[in-house]
C-alpha cells in the first residue's frame, strides 16, 4: 500500500468525492492509503509542501497561478471541482438578479480564506458589461465574522460557499440570488498540485488517487445527498443536516463533481480573470500549469 499525504485549504462540502472515495475503500482498492489535513490557517499547505511534511495540496488554482514564474514551482495534476460552488446572497428575494443591480452597492467578499471569492464574482461582473469598480467590496476578513457582519445589517450583498449560502438561506438571514454553478460556466476551483521537483517521484501515488478519485465521481453520479448522509454527518456534525442535503443535492445536480480532468478553456478564462484583476504579473496558460500525464494514465482502459 503507497502511502499519500495531503494539505487542505480547508475541510468543505466540495471536497466530497474525496472523503467519499476514503469512506467506500476505493483509495484501498487501487492500493493508496491517503491522509488529509485540513490546515488553518489554510496557507500551512504551502509549508507543508516544501517541508515535505504533505505530498500534495487540495486548494484554489489560482495559488499556483499566482506563483507561477517564480522560484516556488508547483505542478497541478488533478481536481475535485469543475466548476465554481459559491452564491451571491442578498437581504431580500432577487428572483430576476442581474449583475448590474450591484452597482452602487456593497458586497462582501470574505479573504482570508484566500481571494478567490471576490476575483471569480468581479469577474462574472465584467463578463456581463458591469464595471466592478462600480461597486463598493469589502475584503479580507473571513466568512464567519463577515455573515456575523452581514446579519447585523452591513453591506448589500455577500459571496458565500453553497453550504454557508444554504444555512442563511435556511435561517432566513439571507437569499440566495444567483448560483455560480448556473451561471459561471465552468472553471477547476479546487485543484491537487504538488511540487514540480517531486511529481516523478510521486507519479505512481499521484495515478492510484486520481484513479479512485475519478472511479468516486463517477459512483456520486448515481447517488442522492440522502445516500451521503453518514458521511456529511461525520464530517460536518456541527451543520444542520437539511442544510448540507440541501447543499449537496445543489452539487450533485451541477457539474461540480462531474470530472478529475481540468479543462484548458476554463482555465484560461480564470487565469484571465486574475490578469485582469492584476493579481498576475501574466496569466499562465493551462500548459504552464497542469500536466495531464497524471490524469491520462489513471483514466486508461488499461487500468
């Protein structure tokens, strides 16, 4: 049995096909043993990286794209979400919400756990002809203090992972206005990458996990948020169980799980969102960041 260890960001709904795939033995069956740990804060997956503590990280793309050029050189293999799992929340009902009805608004965009909630929202904004500079954006703190903030009355608007968007709309704090999964298209949110210098070295590891993480995705594809409930339950005790059904059966009935292939186009797109949020001094391109060696050969029929 290879042993694989891995560095998360964080421990979320998202990542279900990973658990799932523990949970069902399939990491067993295709003779890898992997450990997960959630680090906070979530920049420890970088530490871990280079001290060697993990093998891999389990976090945005947008990471390695930001170091993408410089001497910290990180190789993206894999991901666990295909798409965007996020929600723009808003005080009332918004059934015909379009992007433009945030200009002169205030949306709160929590960062600390990383800058992607605002960079992918402020670039669905300009995709729709809206300036993002025309609305006001609060940043840097993290949800937990900015859904304390939200409720107590600041600001317009929030950006919010589908569960934390589930459990406001479930308590009546807030709605939710638009659904990045319906209308964000495509994009590898969360993304395994490892050190370049260590990827031979891990090859063989890095092919038996792909392969049952794929082999996972596929099963859920046949499953309903009702199957999973032991699972979120031992994962996630302290959230109200309806709350995570009702946010699983959001994912289960989106993209977001449907591949371990990271698509070029979508990641493109996102790189180009950093670059024009200048947040790369050059948006790499998907060669420059993902080998797809790893995926090909745990996807072969010969396996």
């Amino acid at each position: 049995m290879l042993e694989l260890s891995i560095s998360a960001t964080a421990r979320g709904l998202n990542y279900l096909p990973e658990y799932y795939a523990d949970q069902t033995g399939l990491f067993a069956d295709h003779g890898v043993h992997v450990t997960n740990t959630a680090k906070d804060p979530w920049t420890g997956v970088l530490d871990d990286l280079e001290s060697g503590a993990a093998d891999v990280a389990l976090g945005g793309l947008w990471v390695p794209g930001m170091y993408w050029g410089s001497s910290r050189e990180l190789t993206v293999f894999a991901q666990v979400n295909h798409q965007f799992p996020k929600a723009l929340v808003t005080r009332t009902p918004e059934p015909s919400f379009a992007w433009s009805d945030l200009t002169g608004r205030t949306v709160l965009a929590p960062g600390i756990g990383g800058s992607a909630p605002y960079a992918f929202t402020a670039g669905l904004v300009r995709e729709s002809g809206t300036d993002p500079a025309s609305i006001t954006w609060l940043r840097d703190l993290s949800t937990p203090m900015y859904v304390e903030m939200f409720e107590a009355g600041l600001g317009d608007a929030i950006v919010l992972d589908i569960t934390t968007a589930q459990l406001m709309q479930d308590k009546g704090t807030g709605f939710i206005a638009i659904e990045y999964t319906e209308a964000g298209g495509l994009g590898p949110n969360s993304v395994y990458y490892c050190r370049t210098d260590r990827v031979d070295e891990l090859r063989e590891r890095l092919v038996r996990f792909t392969g049952a993480l794929a082999q996972s995705m596929d099963r859920m594809q046949s499953v309903t948020a009702g199957d999973l409930e032991g699972i979120m339950a031992q994962y996630w005790p302290q959230l109200p169980m309806p709350t995570l059904l009702a946010s699983c059966t959001r994912m289960l009935n989106s993209r977001t799980w449907d591949t371990v292939r990271i698509d070029a186009d979508a990641t493109d797109r996102w790189m180009g969102i950093l670059e024009d949020e200048k947040m790369v001094r050059k948006a790499p391109s998907f060669g420059d960041l993902v080998d797809t060696s790893i995926v090909d050969a745990a996807l072969a029929p010969t396996r």
